[in-house]
C-alpha cells in the first residue's frame, strides 16, 4: 500500500483500493471476533483471567463492539463500494488513490482509538459510540467523508444512463451515516447530559444499524445475487420502494430503545410505530431477492457466494419480525435489558449483514485480484463454521434472554438467574469462539488466493471457474 500513497493516481492498479480494504476488513474480523470469542470466555468462565482491569469484560466488550462495527463491517462496506460502484456505472473508481488514503486513515484512527480505549481507558462511555469526540470528528472527516466522495464521484461519472438500486443505497447511506455521526455524538460535542444524552446515544446506535449497516448490506445483494445467478433484478420498482421505505421507516425516532425513560409518551408510540413499519423493506427486500434466485436454486449449494449472500438475506426475517414486533410495548417491557437484545444485535451484525459482505469480499477479492480461490473446501468450512458458530450464539443467547425476562418479571433471585444461564453462556462462548476459528481459516484461505491462487483468464469471472477443475 504504501508505494501508492504518493504515487499518481493513474499509475496505481485499479482495484489496488478494495483489495487493501479487504484484507484489512478481514484482519479486523479476526481481531473483533477473537475479542468476543475472550469476553464470552469469561462470561461462560467467570475465573478466566481475572486480576487486570485491562481484560475485566466491561473494558473489552466495547472493544470488541467497535472493532466488528468499524473495523470489519465498516471496511467490508468500503471494499464493496470500490469495487462495486466502477462495475455499475461502466468506468473506474474516481480516485484510486484517496482510496488507498482513506484504507490508511481508517487502519491508523481504529487502532488509535481501540488502543486508547482497552489500554487507557479512555471513552465516551456511550454505548456504541464509545469512541471519544476527537475521534469521532477524525472518523467523520478522514474515514466517511473520503469515502462518500469517491462514492458520489464515482457514480456521477459512470457511463450508464441510470443508476442501479445498489447505487442508490451506496450515495444515500454514505451521505446519511455522516449525518447520524454529527447529530449522535452532539452529546460530546455540546456536552449535553442526562435524558438528552441518552435519547441521542440511542438515536446514534440505532440508526448506525437503520441507515449504514442494513441499507449497505442490502445494496450488496442487489449486485451479488444477479451477478453470479446471471439473473437479472426480479423488480426495480420493488428495490425502489425498499430504497424509500428504509429513509422513510428506518429513520425512526429511536424512543423504543428507552421505553421505561420520561421521554414524551408521543414520541415512544411514534417511534414503537415505525419500528413495526420496518416491515415494509424488509418484506421489499426479501421478496426481491428471494424472486431473482427463480430457476437457480441449486446456485445455493453449489456457489461459495450465492451460499453466503442467501443465508443473509433469509437471515433478514426473523431479524425483522423481531426488530419490528420486540419495539411494541407488549414485548419491549419483558425483553429490554436482557441476552434477546445481545442475540438480535448479533443477528443483525453477524448473521444479515455479515453473512452478504463475506460473501462480497470473497467475490471482489478474486475478481480484482485475477485470482480463483484458492480451496473451495475452505470456503465451505468457513461459511459452514460461521453458521453453525452463529446459530449457536443467537439460539443460546435468546433462551438466556427469555431466562432473564422471566427472572426480572416474577422477582427471582438475582443470583439464581445468572445460575440458570450459566450452560447458555458456555453456548455462547463455543459459537463464539466457532466462528472465530472460521475467520482465522478464511485469511488463510484469502492470502493463499493471493499469493497461489489460478489465474482467471480475461473475460472470465470467478463464480464461471469456480467448480472447474
């Protein structure tokens, strides 16, 4: 990477941006899962390596938040973008340089942050945005600006007539997420406090998820399913209506995170409301896809990228029945503050969202590189790995919550809940620590493409050769 930084823009390869961002989005997810995979050691092992405040878990769970937010997510989103964005609009990333400055940025500002977090300790103490203002500005004018701009570039010089539905969610969240980073983090900036600074928490946490990690994630598929199955979009004017019913619906006020708060009882229904109307792209979405697969099911079983990026979005329904129905009052008051909670935020990060930009980065990440995978048995171990690992996790997680609402409803002991979740714990800690092996696999399998991979001859793509041998 570094040979680039100075060089000029033409002279560095095209792709050379997304593929550092894929390594590096790997990298991280090795690094935010061997995290959680230690933090759910000591939540199964309460002895596990005690003594230190710098391992105690409520110092690194954020840790491990943050990195599979920004460091994997968020980098597996950018690698996406540049090498999605160019293909649709029929031309080249508009800055493969800025690119690779913003890959740079983005590597040097995360590990500053994780580091002053779990060695400092040094946060906001806002859950899901943690980091503290200097570095939340740094995130917002060196990591998300750069992006957007090379985003919005890219897709104003493209050299098609219109734009595709995944690039009308690549412009619109990139745009958005900049936005909920200023107004979120307000609190740190303004120093505003109490129940201002707790609806603006939530505000931020939710629609990191509402207007960054769904609608990217989705954007994803929209390009990754009619790409490999050679199908084309079953209905743009269905994509479109999921485009605007997630501004529209997703955007929500956030009060159902803080039912039990003195907020203004119009705004906890309005926003218990709309949660329920996040059914409306979820439905759009899932239909969508599902209705593009027609005629190449066995694509399914047979293609690493089809395998993956399905699971994601089959992953989208209950992930949305859950986040729908779990914001009305009925439900909210029996599972807020318990492991449900933990086990949706983990179905949406690591099972829908995750699952689509695996499957991105293993088809970018051969496509720029003129590289066939190098094992596809690998492949296969590391998705079966990451679902076994997964359901495990979530399964276990949501009868610990169940456990606990029950706990906290007929006044158990306090003490005799955390009894009763203990086996659920040891569940959670060996899906953890699963899908973290799986990872570890993946960046092997990933730097041996790289370095021995069979070239793909031109005018060939990596899913045609995928099964050949």
């Amino acid at each position: 990477m570094f040979k680039y930084l100075f060089a000029k823009n033409e002279d560095i390869p095209t792709g050379s941006a997304a593929i550092y961002f894929g390594f590096s989005s790997i990298i991280w997810f090795v690094i935010g899962t061997g995290l959680g995979s230690f933090n759910a050691a000591k939540l199964g092992f309460p002895d596990f390596v005690t003594g230190s405040f710098v391992f105690a878990f409520g110092h690194m769970r954020q840790v491990h938040v943050m990195a599979v937010i920004f460091g994997w997510i968020s980098m597996a989103f950018a690698m996406a973008m540049m090498y999605i964005t160019p293909i649709i609009g029929n031309t080249k990333l508009w800055s493969e340089k800025l690119g690779l400055w913003n890959c740079f940025l983005w590597n040097v500002g995360l590990t500053l942050a994780l580091t002053l977090m779990w060695t400092f300790g040094i946060e906001s103490g806002r859950e899901y945005s943690d980091f503290p203002w200097p570095i939340d500005l740094y995130i917002v004018f060196f990591i998300l600006f750069p992006l957007a701009l090379n985003v919005w570039m890219t897709i104003k010089n493209r050299r098609t007539q219109g734009i595709y539905t995944t690039n009308w969610f690549f412009a619109a969240a990139t745009f958005m997420v900049a936005i909920v980073f200023l107004v979120g983090n307000s609190p740190e900036f303004f120093h505003l406090t109490g129940l201002t600074e707790a609806y603006l928490t939530w505000w931020f946490a939710h629609n990191v998820l509402g207007l960054w990690i769904t609608p990217v994630a989705a954007a994803i598929a929209y390009y990754t399913i009619p790409k490999v199955t050679g199908n084309p979009l079953y209905s743009h004017r269905i994509g479109h209506l999921h485009f605007w019913s997630v501004v529209v619906f997703y955007s929500t006020p956030a009060a159902h995170h803080l039912m039990s708060a003195p907020l203004p009882e119009w705004l906890k229904s309005f926003a218990s409301v709309e949660g329920v109307l996040i059914l409306v792209p979820a439905i759009a979405f899932v239909s969508n896809i599902l209705l593009t697969m027609q005629g190449k099911w066995h694509m399914f079983v047979e293609n690493l990228e089809i395998k993956f990026t399905v699971t994601g979005v089959l992953m989208a329904i209950p992930l949305n029945m859950q986040g729908g129905f779990q914001q009305t009052r009925a439900i909210n008051w029996y599972i807020h503050g318990t492991g449900w909670i933990v086990a949706h935020a983990h179905l949406a990060l690591l099972g829908f969202s995750t699952f689509m930009e695996v499957a991105a980065v293993y088809l970018g990440m051969q496509t720029l590189m003129r590289r066939k995978l190098y094992s596809i048995a690998l492949g296969n171990f590391h998705y079966w790995m990451l679902l076994i690992g997964f359901s495990t996790y979530w399964i276990s997680m949501t009868i610990a919550g169940l456990i606990q609402g029950a706990g906290k409803i007929y006044e158990v002991p306090y003490i005799d809940v955390v009894v009763a979740e203990h086996p659920y714990m040891i569940a959670r800690w060996i899906g953890g620590t699963m899908v973290f092996t799986g990872n570890i696999v993946w960046l092997y399998n990933m730097w041996m493409t790289a370095r021995a991979g069979t070239v793909i001859p031109a005018g060939r793509q990596p899913h045609e050769l995928a099964y050949e041998r």
